[in-house]
C-alpha cells in the first residue's frame, strides 16, 4: 500500500505550535506578576480557548490530549475564579500530570498506543519502543505531579506562577531530548523511495 493511500493529517509548523502551547503560559506569568493570581488564571482560560480555536482553525482537528488539558484548565480555573481560592489553579497541573500518567498505564495495560496518537504520529517506533516510552512518560508525569505538590504547598503563589512557567517547561524540554535515543534506537526502519 503507498503513502498516498493514507490520508495524511495536517500537521502545525513546530513554532507556531510552540507558541499556541506555551503563549498562554507566559501570558499566566505576565498577568500574575501585575495583576495576581485570579487575574492570571482568568486570562489563562481565555488564552488556552483562544489557543485551541487557532489550533482547529490551522489542522481542522482538535487533538485529544490538548481539549483535554483545555477542559481541566477551564474546570479549575473557574473554580478558583468563582471561589476565589487559588488552590484550585495550582492543583490543576498536579491533576493533569497525574491523569496523562493514568492515562498512558491504560494504554500499557490495553496495549493501545496512547503516546503514539498523544505524539500524532510524528514518530514512527516498535511497539518495543513505544512501550519503553510510555513508562518513561508515566514516570515523568508522576515526578512532575509530585514536584507541582511540593512547589506549590511549600512557596508563595509568584514562585509556584514563576517556577511553572521557568521550571516545568526547561524540564520537559530536556526530558524529551533526552529520549531521543531511545527514537533513535527503536525507530522502524522504513524503505525510502
């Protein structure tokens, strides 16, 4: 079967997913420093909708693991908003690592590719690699649950905004280089015209 039989999905150029991922993030940093934190957490709501609007405006698709994240934003956001209690925003991203965790184990214990679409098959691997990534990935999201519980029960609120956007992020980054030999080495070797 060639490759012009399977559709291919639209894929976003990397900088401007980039930007839709993490604009609304600094955007949370900005506004927290000048207006605080319920402030912040109501532009960071809008900014995370906006975010997904241009996302399915650009791919025509909305991918499951961002509506998710947009959902749980929304939900605590407004949680925090209405009750005026900013545990609510802080606990979100526990509660987001944690279910991205749960969610991988699903799809280890159903032998279903949870990553492989969560990544919108950019990468090709074995189900060898595949599977060593996922655990990875479940081990990264539950330090990181667990870094956000200690960060944000033992600092101020501006720590907790500062080291989410300036923490979180550089982490994850040098988490995923540093599984690109694993791609590397697990990739499937396909036959190039």
């Amino acid at each position: 079967m060639s490759d012009s039989a399977t559709p291919k999905k639209a894929q976003l150029n990397p900088f401007v997913k980039l930007a839709l991922d993490f604009g609304p993030l600094i955007l949370f940093f900005i506004v927290n420093g000048r207006a605080g934190i319920f402030w912040a957490t109501g532009v960071f709501m809008a900014a995370v909708v906006i975010a997904i609007l241009i996302s399915y405006a650009l791919i025509k698709r909305f991918p499951i693991m961002t509506l998710v994240t947009a959902f749980i934003v929304v939900v605590f956001g407004t949680l925090t908003i209405v009750l005026h209690n900013d545990v609510f925003v802080k606990m979100k991203t526990t509660i987001i690592y944690l279910l991205f965790a749960v969610v991988l184990l699903a799809g280890l214990i159903l032998r279903k590719p949870f990553l492989e679409i969560a990544f919108d098959s950019v990468f090709h691997l074995t189900d060898e690699g595949w599977r060593k990534l996922t655990v990875r990935w479940i081990g990264f999201f539950v330090a990181m649950a667990i870094v956000n519980e200690i960060v944000w029960r033992t600092q101020t609120t501006d720590f907790w905004v500062a080291f989410k956007t300036f923490g979180f992020v550089p982490i994850t980054f040098a988490f995923a280089l540093a599984q690109f030999p694993l791609l590397q080495k697990y990739a499937v070797k396909t036959d190039a015209p």
